[in-house]
C-alpha cells in the first residue's frame, strides 16, 4: 500500500483509502458490487467478486482502472464462462505487470499487462489429469466437453511465487474441502522477461476457447479437515500482504503456513510438502498475522514426541501398578431363559 494510507474494500463494491495519520477517509473508488476480493502493493490495487472480472488500479489516478480484464470466449455449447473470483494474488518481482487470480470454480488465470491483450496468457484448472473435472455431454463424434462441478472444488486462496526469472510460475493453492497444493504452470515466455525486452509489447496468444489444462505438477500437502482461509508462502514476497510483508523474514524460509476452520495453524516444509508443526487454536481461524522476524523450525521435533511418549508410558504403568487388585467372589451363574418366537406352536 502507499505510504500512510490503508485501502479497506467493502462487499458494496467500494473501496476506501483511509489517512492513517488522522484516520481520515481520503477518497473512495467506486469498483463494482459483490465485491470479494480487494489487495494493495505500493501504488497498485487489484479486485475482483463475484460476476467481477479481474482490475487493476492506479491509486494515484484512481479515476478508471488501469488494466481491466475480459472474460474467456464461451465453452463449445455458446455458453458464457461463469466468473467468481476468490481470491487474487501479486507476483513477485513482477508486480506491476503479472497478476494470478482463482475462481470458485477451480480455474486459475494469470493476467500480463503487457501482454496487449485483456484476456488471460495462461488458464488451468486444479486437476490431477486431463480427463478429471471435465464431463462430456452429447453424442457423435465430437461431443461437448464441459466442467464437471460434481469433482470440482471451489479454490479459496492462492499464493503466487516465482524462484528465478524464466524459471515458470509456481502457486500454493488451498481450496473449500482443506486440500493444499503447490501447483507448477507453464506461462509464456514472454511474460517471464524483464529488462527492455518486457517494453517490445508483444502480443501473447490468447488461451481462446480452450478448456482449462492441468498444471505441469501437482504437489500435495496433508490436508486440513475445513475449508483453507490463510495461506502464506516462503519466499512470495509482496503476495504475502496482507498476512506478512514483503521485508519479513520469513520469505527467506521455504515453508507454508495454512489456516484453516478446523481451529488448526499448520506449518510445511515447501520443497519437500512435509508437515513440521501444527497449532491448536480455540476457535477457527479466519485470519492470521506472522511478525516480521519469525523463523519456524526446519525439522518435525521427532526427539520430544518420542520422549513424551515413554515418559507417558512410564506414568501408565506406574499407574496401573498403584492399583488394588480386586479378588473375585464365587457367585452362582446366571441362567439364561430361551426366547420363542411370536410364531411358535405350543
């Protein structure tokens, strides 16, 4: 965000940036209704909802967004994409030009500025396969290929982070039923180049009425038992906001950190997907905060597990041990009569 402003988005489809020195309302900027998703970094604000397209703003000129995206073309039945942005996500090291958003739907789609055009340069969807997520309606030889919502998730949020320049877009993605995932997409090179050559202009094919393709690689963590409301990735930078800062230690750290409604905060090695630690809160988490110079442990503390679990072996049979034995008393057995039935003769 700008120095000394916070930007506040309202489900109305306003968005506020308040002084924070005074605690003043600066001005507003009227975006669109059922809006769901409202982030800053530096002088950029991005939004999106429910029947809300994707938009860029300049908040020094919040007169019109900058960038405003169009939807894909309709499926193979002339039918119009439906669009319920969750969740919307900056990119580090590119974060005026490449922006990611995830749908209620499962899709993700990755927006260039520079691209010259307003439609996404790259769109999957969270499938394992190709064949997963799609069902075919019709008969004949080409029959329609369309989503299939009984094996779609709706994705909740995203985290966009890239290694190295020309290296691929990577995302840590959670959805609706606590699956958490590092998706791997291939965007086009164009997108990836910094320096004069971004400024050429050039114009990237459009992903047109394709279906949504797979990521190159799926990689899954342990999942929660709710839906995933937080996510927090090592190494994302400005894609954190607004749960830590780009400047906080922990995206020098490869992990990821994960809310969710089972009242659960759970830590997970990045590269590797293992779980290292996980905290019980009291009630569910909506959201959550990470200091700037919190470091988390890079090894599951298997030594004090182990410890506790023999010393709450040892207490078990000290306990059992301390017991009276309580002898028996012959008492006569018990007869059992036999039951007849209802339609027993007599």
């Amino acid at each position: 965000m700008l120095d000394g402003v916070l930007v506040v988005g309202k489900a109305s489809g306003k968005a506020f940036v308040i002084d924070l020195s005074n605690l003043s309302l600066k001005y507003e900027v009227p975006v669109a209704s059922n809006l769901s998703v409202c982030k800053s970094y530096q002088k950029h604000m991005i939004c999106g909802g429910k029947d809300v397209l994707f938009s860029l703003w300049n908040l020094e000129w919040p007169t019109s967004p900058v960038f405003s995206a169009k939807n894909v073309r309709p499926d193979t039945l002339d039918l119009e994409v439906p669009v319920w942005i969750s969740d919307a996500s900056f990119v580090e090291g590119y974060e005026d030009r490449l922006f990611m958003t995830s749908s209620k739907y499962g899709d993700f789609c990755v927006y260039d500025v520079r691209s010259g055009q307003r439609r996404p340069v790259s769109r999957s969807a969270w499938r394992v396969s190709r064949k997963q997520g799609k069902k075919s309606v019709g008969t004949g030889r080409y029959p329609a290929m369309l989503r299939d919502l009984a094996v779609t998730r709706p994705v909740t949020r995203c985290v966009a982070y890239t290694s190295a320049p020309g290296v691929g877009l990577r995302a840590i993605a959670g959805n609706a039923i606590g699956d958490i995932c590092l998706l791997d997409f291939r965007v086009p090179h164009a997108s990836l180049v910094l320096g004069t050559v971004a400024e050429s202009r050039r114009k990237v094919r459009s992903v047109g009425t394709r279906a949504a393709a797979p990521p190159e690689r799926v990689k899954a963590y342990q999942p929660a038992a709710g839906a995933i409301t937080a996510l927090v990735c090592g190494g994302a930078g400005c894609a954190n906001l607004p749960h830590a800062m780009p400047h906080a230690a922990i995206n020098n750290q490869p992990v990821v950190v994960s809310a969710s409604i089972d009242r659960f905060l759970r830590v997970y090695h990045r590269d590797s997907g293992e779980l290292l630690t996980k905290i019980f809160t009291k009630t569910p988490i909506s959201t959550f905060l990470i200091r700037d110079s919190a470091k988390f442990p890079m090894k599951v503390s298997s030594m004090e597990e182990k410890v506790d679990a023999e010393g709450l072996g040892e207490e078990s049979d000290e306990l059992w041990a301390g017991m009276e034995t309580l002898e028996s008393k012959d008492e006569p057995p018990m007869k059992r009569t036999r039951k007849c039935g209802t339609n027993a003769h007599s």
